[in-house]
C-alpha cells in the first residue's frame, strides 16, 4: 500500500520528536513520499476552559503539583496497572494532588483516601491541561496528546510490547519522561521517579517543545490540502 500510494501523511511529530519513530521502517524509496503532520489533537489548550476554572470542576486545590493518572489501554493490562499503582501512589498524596481517570473501568481496589479517582472523564484533556505530571502507558495516541500539552511523563509501558516499548524509548531518549518497566515498578522507585520528574526542569522543558511544534502543525488543513493537490493532478 505505501509503495502504490502518491502521498503518506503521518499523523506524528516531525523527526526528530517522532514518537513512533523506532516502530517505523521506511524504505529509501519512498521516503520522499513522507510527510509527518503531527498529531491529531481534538482541542488545543487555548480552547480548554482556564486552569482555575477546571480545578474547580475536578475538585482541586491548585496548592501542590498535580500528577494525572491517565489509564488507557487493553481492560485486563489497564486493570492490572490501576490496582498495582494505586497503593502506590495513595503514598504521595501528602506532597501531590493526585486524579486518576480509568478509562470507564470500575477498579476491584480500594482507592487510597486523597485520590480524586474518575471511572470516566468526559474530556481527559482538561486534565492535561492542568497536570504538572503525566503518568500512563505509552501508546502514541495518549503520549502525542500529553506531550501536545507540554506535560512530562512517567511512562509504564505494557510489558513486552514492543510498540510501546519503542514509542517510551523514543521520548525518553528526547528527555521528555521516563520509563519505568511494569516488572520493575516498587514504590520506592514509582517516588523517586516523580520527584526526579517534577524537581528537574529540563523534563518540561523538552515536554514544552513537543507543544511548540503542535502548536505550529495543523494536521487537518493539511490533509485537505494534499488530497486537493492530488485531485488537481488527476483532472
């Protein structure tokens, strides 16, 4: 198929933040057929109501760092993830203001007292707005939408999976997060990890480039800008 087609457009960050980039084999060939448009993102922050406002809806003092558990992904690892992190991160709830959201899954663990815990958010990307820390799996869909937003993560990818392992290791190696292996996460390290996160500046600040090149990227417009192009050659 991508050898047949006249134009591929690539719905990922420009290299070299191309999340994606260790799961793609592009052969020399067609590489001029190519095109990485960013991410396709429903709402820009500037769209999102204010940070003040959104504390308000989500029950938040706005006095600490707020750390957005984003569980996504396939029920059983989803499931697995929640009620392995969430004593964990019940530790931290003296330091950190801590939401979780479970992706329309009612979890069969107690939720530790401090956490604002959500089976469904209509529009996680509020709190992406208003999170200082993202922690979540690592496929490219919640990875491109935190990053489009500035946010540092904590990534956990599911274990084995070689696409996530490879989107985590891409940006890790742009110093936007972390990786923690699932088969290696303690509490111990789950702590050090989020204060290495939110006390080192340089996490966000490479986060924050992730949101300048979205910022400047408008995926869409140039969808249809293409297939005009290619309808146009066709007459």
């Amino acid at each position: 198929v991508w050898a047949r087609s006249d134009k591929i457009l690539i719905a990922d960050y420009p290299p070299p933040l191309t999340i994606s980039k260790q799961n793609l084999v592009i052969p020399a060939r067609i590489k001029n057929k190519v095109e990485f448009i960013g991410p396709i993102i429903d709402k820009r922050p500037e769209d999102l109501p204010s940070r003040e406002d959104i504390e308000i809806k989500y029950r938040l003092n706005g006095d600490r760092p707020i750390i957005f558990f984003h569980a996504t992904g396939p029920s059983y690892e989803r499931r697995k993830l929640i009620e392995e992190l969430l004593p964990m991160l019940g530790k931290l709830v003296d330091r950190y203001e801590i939401i979780a959201s479970f992706g329309g899954m009612n979890p069969e663990v107690s939720i530790p007292g401090g956490i604002k815990a959500f089976e469904w958010v209509d529009e996680p990307l509020e709190l992406f707005k208003i999170s200082d820390l993202v922690i979540c799996r690592a496929g490219q869909t919640t990875l491109a939408k935190a990053l489009s937003y500035g946010k540092p993560v904590l990534m956990i990818p599911i274990s084995a999976h070689g696409e996530q392992l490879g989107n985590a290791s891409s940006v890790a190696g742009m110093g936007a997060g972390v990786i923690i292996r699932q088969e290696e996460l303690t509490a111990e390290l789950l702590e050090r990890t989020v204060e290495e996160l939110l006390s080192n500046r340089s996490y966000t600040i490479n986060a924050e480039k992730y949101a300048e090149f979205s910022s400047s990227l408008n995926p869409l417009s140039r969808m249809v800008e293409v297939a005009e192009e290619l309808l146009s050659r066709a007459r």
